[in-house]
C-alpha cells in the first residue's frame, strides 16, 4: 500500500505507482470480465467510447445466425427463431441499462433516425409550441436531423441552438421538446437528467436524452427522471459492433399518443394481414419502421449478455476510479508539455472519457498509437481516452500515461509519419 | 428429346416428363451458380423472392468482418478497410444490376425509410404539386410510409391510392410523384417501367421504383428508362441476408437539388469536421442518414460478388423458363384441385414468382413444407413459389408440382397439424 496522496481535483489519489495499478487491478471486482471480450494482446484500447470490442459471445451468436439460422431454416427462422421479436428482446436488456421499463424500450435503425422519430412524436404531444431547444457544440448529427425536421416544416418549427450553459434559460413557452445528448461526445461533461427534465417539465417541454455517451458506462434511471423520451448508440459501451442498431425510449404514458411519421410495416398493428391503412401498434412497436438487419440485431443481442448480472453502480464506480486517476497522474506527469484536461475535473460531472487538450493532439494521438495506445482525436485539438470498466483497468491508465510522458517529453510526435492528417472517427 | 408441346399460355412448354427436367437442367448455363450458395440438401427452396439463401463468400466475409476487422483492427477499420466507403461501394455494384450510372446508387437503412427520403426529396422538385399517386393493395409498407408523409404535412400532402389499371388515367396536374412496386409482391405481375415513366414524365410527375421483387432477378435499365427514383430490398433476389439494407437510386440529373429531409452526419459534405450546420455531401451521399451497420454492408456487399460477370439476359431467359415451366405443369396436372394461377400467363409480363390461389392455401403451403418444398403464403388464399435463377432448377419445379399433386390429390393438406395458422413472412 502506498500512502494515498490528494489530487489537484480534491479527490483521494490511488495510482502513484506502478505498484498501485497492480493492486487496484487485483481488487477490482469487474476484472474478470476483460476475458469475456476479444483485445488484441499488448493493445491499451481506449475507444470503447466510439467502437467497442468484440464480445466473445457476439461473434459466436453471429455465426449461428448465419450459419444455421439463415442457412439451415432459412424464411423459417422469422417464426423458429422469432426474428420479428428481436427488437423488443433486446429492448428489454437495454431498458434494465438506463431504468425504463422493458416494455418502454425498443431497437430500430440508427440514432440519427431514432432521433427523428422521437421529435416528429414529441412535437406531435407539443400542438401549438414551435421550437426545438438543443446545445450548440455537441455531436452534430442531432443538429443535422433537427435543422432537417425545422426546414420540411413550413415555418411551424424551429430549431435552436445554445451553449450549454444557457439550455435552462432558454426554455420557454414556444419550446416543444428540449433535445440534449448526456455527456458531451468531446469533453465528458454530464447533464443533470433529474434536474434538466423537471425544469423543462415546469415549462411544459419534453425532453429527448441521447444516451450514446452514457449507456453501459453508469447507471442511468430514466423512469426515476420522470424522463420522456430518450435514444442511443449500442456500439460505444454496449459493444454491438460497428454501426449496431440503435434504440428508443419513450415513457408508458406517452405510448398511446406517439406518431413517429416514419411509419412502416413493422411498427403496423397487424403487418401480416398486409391491409392497406396503416394502424399503429400499440406499444414501442411503432417506432420502428422497416425490416432491420437480423444479423445486426442478433449481434447486439448477444453482446449485452456481458451485462448480464452486472451491477451498473460498480460499473460507475470503477469508471470515475480510472478517469480520476489518469487525470491525476497526467496532471502530475505532463507538467510542461502543453497538456489542458478539457473534462470536468469533478468526476460526478464526468462521463467515461476524459478530453486533454493539445495544440499538436493529431500528431500526439498517432504517436500513442504507434506505441499500441489507441485513443482518438477530434478536431482541432482534442484527443479522447475511453475508459470502458469492463475491459480497461488502472494497468491501462498507468500505460497510457507512461506512453504520453514519452511521446510529450521527447517530441517523438515530431516524427513525419505522425504529422499527415488522416481521418480518425 | 421429348416433343415440345404448346401449353396453354401459348409458349413452347419444355418441361413435361421428369427426363425433360435433367435435361433442360444439365444444359442450364448457369447451373453451377448454386454451388455459391448453401442450401439444405434435399429442399426445394422456392422463398428466394422473401429471403435468399446464404452465398459461402457471404459466411466468410462476415467472419472476416467480426474476427478480423472488428476484434483485430478495431477503429482503425474505419480507415484501413474504409467502412465509411462501404455504402457507394455496394451501390456501385447494384448500379450494374439495374442500368445505372454507379454514382447513382447507394446503400443505406431499409427500403421503408428510404422511400420516405426519395418521396420527401421528389415532392422538394415538384412544389405546388400536392398529390403521391400510388398502387393500392401492392405490399403496404410502402402505403404506410406515403400516409406518414401525408398525414405530416399539415394538408399539403395527400396520398393517393388507385387500382392498378387506373394509374395512368389518374396523372394529373397535381400528381408530384408516382410510387409503384415493379413487380408486384403477391401476384408478381410487371409494371412497364418505360411506359409509365414516359407517361409521368408527360404529366410533369415524377417516379418512384420500388425494384424489391425484381432486382437480381431480370435485367433493369432505369437510365434508358429515364428514371427518376428508385427503392429495393437487397435480401430478396441478392440474397443479402434477412433484413440486410436497401438501395437508393436517385438519377444523376436530380443530384444537386436532393433533400430527403431525414439528414444525419453519413450525409454531411465533412461529417468529419464536425460542423454545426448541415450542408449536404454532393450527389448520392446525402440520401444516408446515421451510421449503419457494417457487419450488415459487408455480408451485402460479399453476397453481391455472385453476380460478378452474370449476364441478367440470361438470369431472365432462364427465370421466364422456369416460370413457364411451372405454370404449364400446374395446369396440366392440377385439373380439379382448385387451384388458380393468379400471376400473369404472359411470362413478359410477370417476374421471377407464381402465385396459386386455392381456398385452403394456407394448409396446403404448411403440407408442402413438410415435403421440404418451401414457398410461402399469403392471406387469405394465394401460394408463392419463387424461382430464383441463381439456384433454382427445372427439377426444383418438377419436384414441385410432383408434391403439389399429391397434397392436392391425397388431401394430405387436411392433416391436423397443417391447419393451424401459424405467422409466415
């Protein structure tokens, strides 16, 4: 044991040395579960926040579907394998992720798309109010849909953005449905749900939550909110694969009402009496749309079983232990070299991630990967490093720092291979 | 060689002894392209036209994908194996399949949601015109997502529906877009894409194809037709897997002016950048939305390369064959058994399936299947027998109507455990 040290952010240091990584990770009561996942051997893998690994289950449920789901019953496997039931299946794992009811949850189509179907219900519940209130900055797909659904409006809807800071004092009685992502895809920096949620209940606003930078690295309880609707990626901690089917929530009372415009025959009461009108399902259902990818949604369905008895309060603990301590040992060990941590240092304000600042972050982030250290960059100057609980460790966190010092202190960025900008997602 | 006789439809019937049907099978040019697939031995398989059977490349490109690209090279196959490529990559190969430019064409989320963006970006080049002019009782999930368009537009927008025979007569002034299913899901009778298209055209209407059950199995030529839009299912008769994604075809002279109104970063001109405003990337990349799923687009794109260097002349001389073939031995040996041929008799005007009504359809599909002779049913009373030229034989049709005369002739359909009624896709 060494002699626990207090950080610049006021919290109690636990990694000073190698040692302390060693034991930390041998205490770690969700270790075991790096095994359940496939990592290149020698790799610090820090995305997780953008793609997660491969599950071990996952590639084996991929290839049942293949290769004797599809392949042996073949049109079969719609009924024996209950095909058509997968995105309410897997909707119920999620919802035990994010505190909804299983019924409340489904997956459908990407997050982008989930998000317009949400608005289309939500300004659908909000007759008479005209704008969409969102934060400027944050991952700009949701601005596209938003700007997309105010521009085929006619006028009738608008979509605002602001800074972050001024999201509650921009809530007003034109605002329909307050559409904000919970942590910030750059920096970490966690929303409030409990607090945003009723202050835009006060205003008579709903309330959509992205979840993509949350879901699997915390506890979340949407239903304890009193949250409305809310979506997200299952590829980042959820480990679905790239591009994975997305998800939806929306709130029981709400069910009856929703109209998500993008209506087809799945979300249709009856889609195998083929009639001409369309019917709502009732339920979640009719938030989907057309025929999803089995092979994507079995994929997904297979990687969520490494959540299986999991408890997501350990989950949450272990992710601030290692984001605490890697911003810790960067603030002790990367004096001098023009490091800013970008996140919240307080970590009940911080995501799974942590955000440093770097004038050259492009070229720094090539030389870490160069040394099997693989976090990413983000525009101008922003380099991220995912800390998934299920698979990293504080072995991963002392080694990403050790890598840093060495890249920072002796310029290796430099180096003319590091300095061509390639596309880094 | 057996004498040819003239069936009842008028053509040259090939197939009347079982000799006939191993002999038309052994010179079938292109008999060996069933080794590419993985069909259970000893089933006739005639649900190509609902789910197409596994193609080996596709096993092993999906294993490539998730065991290699996605376990090994994680984010960086972003990159390295350019997922982000993958959507015009595979448009590219659909493009040949329906004579188009293969800028034209891309792949993206399900043909529902991409009808939605192709009428949302045909009615933005037709303002003042208010009317989406469609078939009704064509497969309905198409109707459903003309209703959402309608329903949302606060009256600007109306969906009409119309008998088949009274398409032509119901362009008017007013009609902005024409949606119609080439070839129709249940009776598989053809439109004539040229004729229509010129009629649209001359009533300054535009249209939409949607090619679900013809692509893949006869040749399309949408520039000679001058087509405006065109939609299609890519696990039918490309055998992309169950639910893989959909194309897009928009013709290259309406590139510029394109909204599809449901916008996300994969349709952004720099979704890297990262930008708060939505600009739209140029041509075919705008009609995609969110990230999709690359374990999906790769097994699509592996499916695809079994039509590298097919010739679709001969994939639909040999589809009108088998067909025929069917449709003359149905009626030569099904005389009294009740059954009705409810697809076209003139095999120009029909596509790659045959439809049969009988008033117990249902059980008499279920007695089939229990002979490992696989069609499927549709309420309230028609079979469907797909014939996919790729893989499907003269023997498979032999064989079929062999089992049909017996489950006909022996009321084998009576059985208790065939008249239950169980959910068929």
């Amino acid at each position: 044991m060494t002699p626990a040290a207090i950080s610049l952010s006021g919290e109690i240091q636990e990694l000073v040395t190698l040692a302390d990584a060693g034991r930390l990770d041998s205490e770690d009561p969700l270790r075991s579960l790096r095994s359940r996942f496939r990592i290149p051997p020698g790799l610090v893998y820090l995305c997780g926040n953008s793609l997660g690994p491969l599950p071990l289950v996952a590639a084996s449920r991929a290839r049942e579907v293949i290769e004797r789901q599809w392949a042996e019953d073949l049109i079969r496997s719609w009924n024996v394998h209950d095909w058509f039931g997968l995105p309410e299946r897997i909707g119920a794992r999620v919802a035990r992720l994010i505190g909804a009811q299983p019924h409340e949850v489904v997956i459908a189509d990407s997050t982008s798309i989930n998000l317009f179907k949400v608005v289309k219900a939500a300004l659908g519940l909000r007759p008479g109010r005209h704008t969409i209130l969102s934060e400027y900055g944050n991952f700009p797909t949701n601005a596209y849909v938003l700007q997309g659904v105010a521009r085929d409006s006619a006028g009738q809807t608008r979509s605002r953005a602001v800074a972050r800071e001024k999201i509650l004092a921009s809530m007003d009685a034109d605002t329909a449905v307050v559409v904000l992502t919970h942590v910030h895809y750059r920096d970490a920096a966690a929303f409030d749900i409990d607090a945003i949620t009723s202050a835009a209940h006060a205003m008579g606003a709903l309330v959509v939550w992205d979840l993509s930078h949350s879901v699997g690295a915390m506890p979340l309880d949407l239903n304890a909110a009193d949250a409305d609707f809310a979506i997200g990626c299952t590829y980042k901690y959820l480990n679905g694969g790239p591009g994975s089917p997305a998800f939806i929530f929306a709130a029981g009372r709400h069910h009856d009402a929703l109209d998500p415009g993008l209506c087809g025959w799945w979300g249709h009461r009856a889609p195998f009496d083929l009639v001409e009108d369309y019917q709502p399902a009732p339920g979640m259902r009719r938030m989907l749309t057309g025929t999803a990818s089995i092979l994507a949604l079995a994929t997904l369905d297979a990687a969520l079983e490494v959540f299986d008895g999991i408890d997501l309060a350990q989950v949450r603990a272990k992710s601030t232990r290692l984001t605490s301590a890697f911003v810790d040992l960067v603030q002790a060990k990367c004096v001098g070299f023009g490091i800013d941590v970008a996140s919240p240092m307080d970590s009940r304000g911080r995501g799974s991630h942590v955000a440093l600042r770097h004038p050259q972050a492009y070229s720094v982030m090539q030389a870490l990967i160069a040394r099997h250290v693989v976090g990413d960059f983000r525009a101008p100057d922003v380099m991220r490093f995912g800390f998934s609980p299920l698979y990293n460790g504080y072995r991963d966190v002392w080694d990403t720092v050790e890598n840093l010092v060495t890249v920072l202190g002796g310029e290796e960025w430099r180096r003319p291979e590091f300095i061509s900008r390639g596309r880094v997602t």
